[in-house]
C-alpha cells in the first residue's frame, strides 16, 4: 500500500469516529488529529466530562452531604422543577470548568497554596500508548469544553421576564 492511499484511509477511518463521537468540524478535527496526535483523546476526554452532567439525574441520588434534603426541601416549598433542575446542571457546569481549567493549569485556584511550597510542583494531561507513557498533553481543555453544552441552554444569560404595566403606565 503506498503512503498516500495509507494516509487516504486513515483519513476516512478518524472521519468516520469523529462523526460517531458527534465532532461538527470533521475535517478540522481529522488535520488537527494527523497534526498532533492528540485532537481525538482531548475530543474523547471533553465529551466524557461532559457526560457527568446529567439531565435525568434524581435529586434524591445526589452525593453531598445534604443535597438530596436540599432539593426536597426547595421543592416542597415550591420551587419549579424544570427551574431547579436548570441551576443544578448550570452548578454542575461550572464545578466541571473550574476542575478542566486546574488541569490546564496547575496553579487555577491553588496559588496561594503552591506559593507556599518551595518545589514546581505542576501537572498535566496526556494522551497515553498502549504502555501507558505519554505522546502528547492535551492542553487547553477549558477552551472546548463549554462548546459541548447541549444547544438549549442558556450561557451567562438569564430571560428577564417583563414587568404587567399598571393601568395609567406608559
């Protein structure tokens, strides 16, 4: 097999997984995989990290201690589901970016912590071989991963719901 054909299919091999995983930029996304050899790992991590964010999750399941009393709590005091379900996801959201953006950068959150320990101590993710030794860092995780927010939900924003003008207001 001569090295363009072997490139051809490769192409259309990492094509084809990009499209099982949901990539919208598939060209994109198979040049920056031959480029790096790591689009398809970072690719991969991010939609795993996005999963943990559950939509169907029952509130009487959450982990925190008291969370599931919370939520019953605000419920029976007639908080709108779909609303609480909305915060719940959109604190999840922002855990998960805090945690992405530590393990771009070592020192997010924690400068004050490293500022008192005299070693470098600093971290970083990679795409690893079949031995487990690293081929390459998959940085700028931070930078994608609120591209994979499901298409409904709102970023940053909040609908501001219009003031019934009394009678005589203009």
């Amino acid at each position: 097999m001569t090295r363009k054909k072997a490139t051809e299919l490769r192409k259309q091999q990492l094509g084809n997984w990009f499209l099982q995983i949901g990539e919208t930029e598939v060209d994109f996304a198979v040049e920056e995989e031959l480029d790096t050899g790591t689009y398809l790992a970072r690719a991969l991590l991010l939609r795993g990290i996005a999963r943990c964010v559950r939509a169907d999750a029952d509130p009487s399941q959450l982990e925190y201690p008291g969370g599931s009393r919370a939520v019953e709590d605000l419920l029976e005091a007639g908080a709108d589901k779909e609303r609480l379900a909305t915060a719940l996801k959109a604190a999840q959201w922002q855990s998960l970016w805090q945690l992405v953006c530590m393990l771009d950068d070592s020192t997010t959150g924690i400068d004050d912590l490293q500022a008192t320990i005299s070693d470098n101590v600093q971290w970083g993710v990679f795409r690893v071989n079949e031995e487990g030794e690293p081929t390459g860092p998959l940085a700028g995780l931070h930078e994608d991963l609120m591209e994979l927010l499901p298409a409904e939900q709102e970023v940053n924003t909040r609908k501001k719901k219009k003031k019934k003008k009394k009678p005589g207001e203009s």
